[in-house]
C-alpha cells in the first residue's frame, strides 16, 4: 500500500486553513513551515508515510527514522479559524510520485473540512532582480488573486511553478477548494532565510494574523543540520531560451 496514514491525536478544528512548505529550492517554503510550527506552538496530529518519497531514511545522532508528511495544527493570534501546518522531509522523487502524494496530502485537507490551501515556495532571480522583487505569487481564482494583491504580493506573469509547492494549491482547486502560492525570491543555495522571512510576512499579512519573526536566523541554523539532499538539481532560469522555473 503506497500510503499510510498514523494519527497521533484527532482534534476538533474549526474552518480550517491549510498551509505547506516542503523542500526545494534554498529550502524557503520548508524553513517558513517549520518555523510557523515553532513560533506557533503547533501540535503535530499526522503523519503520512508514502511509497513515492526517495530511497533515503533521516539520521539524527545515529537514530534513522523513514521520510515522512507531517500535519501539525494551531490557532494563530488573530485568525478566528484553525490553521494547518504540513511539511515533509522530502518531495516525491518522479512526476507520477507528486501527483499521488498531492492527492494523498489534500485527500486529508478534505477530512477535515478545508476550503483554503496556501503554499509557500521559492522564486529564482539573479542578484539585481531580487533587489527589485518582493514576494511574488499566484492564486487559483480571481478573489484570491485580489488579496495577494492588495496584501504587496507582486503577481507572476510567466515561467512555471515546478513541484509540489506548485501542484499543492492548483490540484486543491480541482476538490473545490481555493489555493493560493507565496514565492520568495532567492538566488538559490542551500538555505535562504531572508527570503523564508518575506515569505512569512506575506502570508500573516493575505491571512491576517499576527506574526514575530526575531529568532528564525536560530531557527534557520537548525534546520540546516537536518535538510537531506535536494531531489532534483535547481534550474537554472538564466538562458533565455529556457522558461523561468520557480519551487
């Protein structure tokens, strides 16, 4: 069986908004999630385990452990709904992989009842264009796309978003539920807190809760120590005769 699912505890959540940051690129969205679930005080429910993560298993100080989604939830200062957190230790290693392990991530969201999913992810652009990019991002229907807008994100206009950090609020969409991606601009790395922390930001400000951001450089120094590989190498958007990539 390709996924299985191991509920820690089933909480009673109200309206709740769903909001991912898996790995990939400088590892912005993961950072944000992870540090959300920190300064939240979330409480992790779920875990998913899948056949379409990659060959690896995570060690920390000679203790292995499978990859894994992880579901966290909470209640942000200022939102009156419940939030839910998801990251993972890795994406699914093949197109097909992504697909399956979306469908299995919001099959969960539907469980309980979201009709909002956000992700958060990375924009490559070189080193003068990100003095002139903020937050840039996308959103599935035309009332999000206002909100995005109003709240200074600025709107892509080109290029593909590539991963699940993508697919997550385009294949929520097709279920009914609305989505929307935040990018920040990196140029690129291992790990870009800067840009985690625009990131932030943006989404406290599209969902409108409160958000302290003093301690994500600690934040970033630890996580640093347990990101696995990358999946798949970044691309580079500099050729012209290449389309603009974002994850």
């Amino acid at each position: 069986m390709p996924t299985r699912l191991r509920y820690l505890r089933r909480p009673r959540l109200k309206e709740p908004v769903l909001v991912a940051g898996l790995p990939g690129i400088a590892n912005v969205g993961k950072l944000a999630l992870e540090y959300l679930v920190h300064k939240l005080a979330a409480e992790k429910f779920l875990e998913l385990y899948s056949d379409y993560f990659p060959e690896w298993v995570i060690q920390d100080e000679g203790l292995v452990s499978p990859l894994k989604v992880d579901f966290f939830h909470c209640r942000p200062e200022g939102l009156k709904q419940d939030m839910i957190l998801v990251t993972a230790d890795a994406q699914a290693a093949t197109s097909t992989g992504q697909y399956a392990l979306t469908d299995d991530l919001l099959d969960v969201a539907a469980r309980h009842g979201v009709k909002v999913v956000g992700s958060m992810a990375a924009y490559v652009v070189s080193a003068e264009e990100r003095r002139v990019y903020g937050v840039v991002g996308a959103a599935s229907d035309a009332s999000l796309i206002k909100v995005l807008s109003q709240s200074g994100v600025r709107l892509l206009n080109n290029g593909v978003i590539v991963g699940m950090n993508g697919m997550i609020p385009v294949m929520a969409s097709r279920r009914g539920m609305r989505g929307f991606c935040l990018l920040g601009v990196t140029e690129g790395g291992v790990l870009d807190a800067g840009a985690a922390a625009a990131v932030l930001r943006s989404l406290a400000t599209v969902l409108n809760f409160k958000l302290e951001l003093k301690d994500l450089e600690q934040q970033a120094k630890k996580l640093a120590k347990l990101t696995p590989p990358a999946p798949v190498p970044e691309i580079n958007i500099g050729a012209e005769e290449e389309p603009s990539y974002i994850r």
